[in-house]
C-alpha cells in the first residue's frame, strides 16, 4: 500500500482544463506514487487467529497473564474458544458464560474478534470424558464410550453421543438457543464453528467411534446451527465429506450459506501437506476460508511443517482469509519470523493504492479532480467492502474541511492476487466545492493550505479498513501531500451569521 514517507513524487504538467491566475498558467498536478509498507494487517473478516482454548485447556491461553493478548504476534486478528459443552452448561439450564467472555473481553478491548466451537467430542487426555454433558446422557441420550483411535470399546475413556439420537439433538437444541441468545448477530463475534458433530467438531468419527454417519446427519446438525445462529458466520468443516459422505454435506453448507475451514494443514508432508483446496474454490468468492495447522510441535518433530512453505502455499490455493497455528504463539513467531511476514503480506485482502495525483492549486470556485490507481494484493477478496475516500484536513488546526468519497467502486469487487501479479483499475474522484442554487457562489471550503489523505470505508467517508501507508492519522487515513485552494476573488465562503 502506500507510504507518505516512500512517497516518489513526479511533477507532471497535466492540464485540469481551467486555467489559474494571470496569463493563462495551467496548474501542474502532484503525482505520488505509493508503497506498500509490508506491515501486517488486522481487518475485519481476516487475519490470524489465536487458540485460547483447545482440546487441552493448558494449552495455548492457560499460561497468559490477564493482560496478554500476544499483541506482539503481527496480524492477530481474532481469539478462538473451543470449548467442550460440558464447560459451559455443566448442568442443564445452567450455564457458565464467564469461562468464555472473561478472556474474550482483553481481545475485545483491543478491538479484536472472538470464534467459537462448542465440541461434542473430544478424545485426548485430559479433555473430559463427557465433552457433552453427562446429564445429557442420564437424560436417556445414546452413545457409545470409545478409547481414542480404537473405536467403540466397553469401559473406554471417553463417550460419544449417537449424532442422530434424538435427545441428544434436543438438548442440543436447547443449547444453541441459549449460546446464539448471547452471540448470534453479536459484532465482536467472527464465527462459530457448526462443531456438534464429530471428534473435536471436526466432523469425522475416525479418531473416536469410528461409527460412520450419513450426509443426512451433518445436515441436520447444520439446520440446527442455522435455526438460532441467523446473523453470525457459521463455519463446516471440510473433514464433513470424509467416511464415504462425499460432497453433500459441503455442498449443503455452501448451498446455506457456511463458509469452510480445513484443519489439516501440515498433517501430512509434502504433496499431501493440504488436500481440501479445490473444495475450497466453491467458498471463498462469498465466504472468508479458515485454515488450521497440524500442532506446531507435533509438525516439527514428524518433519511434516519443513520449512513452513507448505502454509504459504495452502494459503494461496485456498484463497484464505484466516489462518491459525495451534503452537504457543511466540515460539512459532521466534521460529518462523520471515514465513509469517510472507503470509501477512498475502493473507486475507490488502487494499492497495499504488498512486493518487492531484493540483497543486486549485480554485475554489471551480474545485479540482483527483485520480487514483488501486488493486487487491491479498490472495481473498474483501468482502467486508468500502470505498476510497480522499479528505482534506486543514493545515493550520487538522481539522476536517473536505470528504470526497469514490461512491461508484466498491473495493469488494476488486479481483485478489494473482501469482505476483496485483489487477489495478484507474479511478477519478471529482472535489466540488461550490454550494448549489440558491447559495451559487459560495464555497463550503475557505481558501488556505490543506493536507491530503486517503482512506477505505463507508460511503459516508468513515475509514474502516487499515491500509499498509504510512503517515496515518490515527483515525484510519493516511496522509499523502498537500494542496493549496485559491479564491478567485469573487466567491464567498460559509461563515456563522453576524
């Protein structure tokens, strides 16, 4: 993106078509040409995401003290919970929200994202043996008790409910009106994750039961999800199609609107490093995709991370939005500096305004044109949306005296990256300044030095993307010269009533 501080400025003589001044001087226009500063983004509906909890609740959040929130790892965007339902509804109708909301709410305050999975299943010590609720078994609820890897086996260590047991999908039910009461449409809330089928939530019984299900029973639990979660993402696991289900149950999340997510990243090596990709071309042109590695130190110590290259590539064959390594997080930024720059630079979307040019000078009362050259250099498209907006701030005080919003590109529809190469469209943003009948010959804008900067967000100029420039002002904008406005003598300006 761009950088006031890189900023090479070419003096061009273009003709804005009105003369200024005596003589017939035509004004000369600044012509910047931006830089990306190669710093990490953290946008809505992108970046990376950090474990709080996982299948085991040492790990990775347990060990932060309440004010740390791994601000040092660049790009962290969102936290994640995933948390057996047995936590958080330890007994019916009795829930313990607090186990989730308190650590969430250090990201919040940071004006972080949280993501959810409330897990059926788990299978590792020392996850709990009923991460469905045991009350929900003593209810009448069938299922099967399994050793992790062996299958169903009589006195193992963990339970797995019968997905299509209908008390459990009752009390399922009544669950997720009570966890989409507190989330649903809830905007520090990025996802959650349809996690009620499967070990882990992650759709497949190999490594607990082995007890295959049809596509129909992934489907009845994605209804479930949709009946209380109508406003939140909701996320299916690509694992869904594993057991001889095939496409249909990722085919039914598309169909409803899901996204996808792969939690296999690095599993295997080499050309089996990930193997979802082409499932995921059927989401990420409407949804944001989510990958999740292989556990850090497991990878490393069965050679399947190498030199980390495969999560750059997985990134972008799968055109994704988030990413996660299930790792303590300053162990693998430590160890992995140079690949995480790489993927920052390509993670997600990266609004890029590589050149804007503007007057010198211009004249109140004829006001002036600005053009701007802009691209997508992320591997995703932004679907969150927006709008390049130029402002003026006065400056003597840096005061707002002009908004100028390109309200006919929507940067959502700017293609992603493609290879090396960034797709760049040319656009002109017109500045008038004079007020229309039957206040003609007045100007909302008083003649004197103004700082220019731009910006990506709402139609009504409000910034809401961070752009990789420099020189920004706080507030999302990013300052990139200056001009001068000139009176012509004639024209008055707004000012209070004597």
């Amino acid at each position: 993106m761009s950088g006031f501080s890189g900023l090479i400025r070419t003096f061009a003589g273009v003709i804005l078509g009105v003369a200024l001044g005596v003589g017939g001087a035509v004004p000369q226009r600044n012509v910047v040409k931006l830089t990306d500063t190669h710093e990490a983004l953290t946008n809505p509906g992108m970046g990376w995401i950090f474990y709080y909890y996982d299948d085991d609740m040492r790990e990775f959040g347990a060990g932060l003290g309440p004010a740390d929130t791994v601000d040092y790892f660049p790009g962290v965007s969102t936290v994640y919970f995933r948390a057996p339902w047995s936590f958080v509804e330890p007994k019916e109708g009795v829930f313990n929200w607090s186990f989730i909301d308190t650590p969430a709410q250090r990201w919040v305050a940071k004006h972080k994202q949280v993501a959810l999975r409330f897990t059926s299943t788990e299978s590792a010590w020392p996850a709990p043996a009923f991460a469905t609720p045991k009350w929900v078994m003593n209810a009448g609820a069938k299922g099967h008790f399994f050793n992790s890897g062996a299958g169903v086996m009589a006195g193992g260590q963990f339970w797995e409910p019968d997905y299509d047991d209908e008390v459990y999908l009752a009390k399922l039910d009544d669950f997720l009106t009570a966890a989409a009461a507190r989330y649903d449409g809830n905007p520090e809330i990025a996802f959650v994750d349809v996690g009620s089928f499967g070990v882990w939530g992650e759709g497949q019984t190999i490594w607990s039961t082995k007890i295959p299900y049809s596509p129909a029973t992934v489907e009845r639990i994605i209804e479930l999800y949709k009946k209380h979660f109508k406003q939140t993402l909701l996320v299916a696991n690509d694992d869904s199609a594993m057991q001889d289900r095939g496409d249909a149950p990722i085919e039914y999340a598309r169909a409803n609107g899901l996204t996808l997510r792969d939690d296999s990243i690095m599993v295997h090596g080499g050309n089996q490093a990930y193997l979802s990709a082409e499932m995921a071309q059927k989401f990420w042109r409407q949804k944001p995709v989510i990958l999740e590695t292989q556990y850090y130190t497991v990878a490393r110590n069965e050679g399947t991370w190498g030199d980390g290259s495969k999560l750059l590539a997985a990134v972008d064959a799968y055109h994704a939005s988030y990413v996660a390594i299930q790792g303590w997080p300053r162990a693998v930024l430590n160890q992995n500096a140079g690949l995480i720059d790489k993927i920052n630079s390509r993670l997600g979307y990266r609004i890029n305004i590589q050149e804007i040019s503007w007057p010198y000078s211009a004249m109140t009362s004829e006001g002036f044109s600005m053009e701007y050259r802009v691209g997508n250099a992320g591997v995703a498209p932004c679907l969150q949306g927006g709008h390049v907006t130029v402002t003026l701030k006065s400056h003597a005080d840096g005061g707002i005296a002009g908004v100028f919003v390109d309200d006919g590109l929507d940067v959502r529809d700017l293609a992603p990256v493609d290879g090396t190469e960034v797709s760049t469209v040319t656009r002109q943003i017109s500045a008038s300044l004079m007020l229309p009948e039957p206040m003609n010959q007045r100007s909302f804008i008083a003649p004197g030095n103004y700082d220019v900067f731009v910006s990506v967000g709402t139609l009504t100029g409000t910034p809401v993307l961070q752009l990789a420039l420099a020189n920004p002002d706080g507030q999302g904008r990013y300052k990139v010269g200056t001009i001068e406005l000139i009176s012509n003598g004639r024209t008055q300006y707004l000012s209070p009533p004597n």
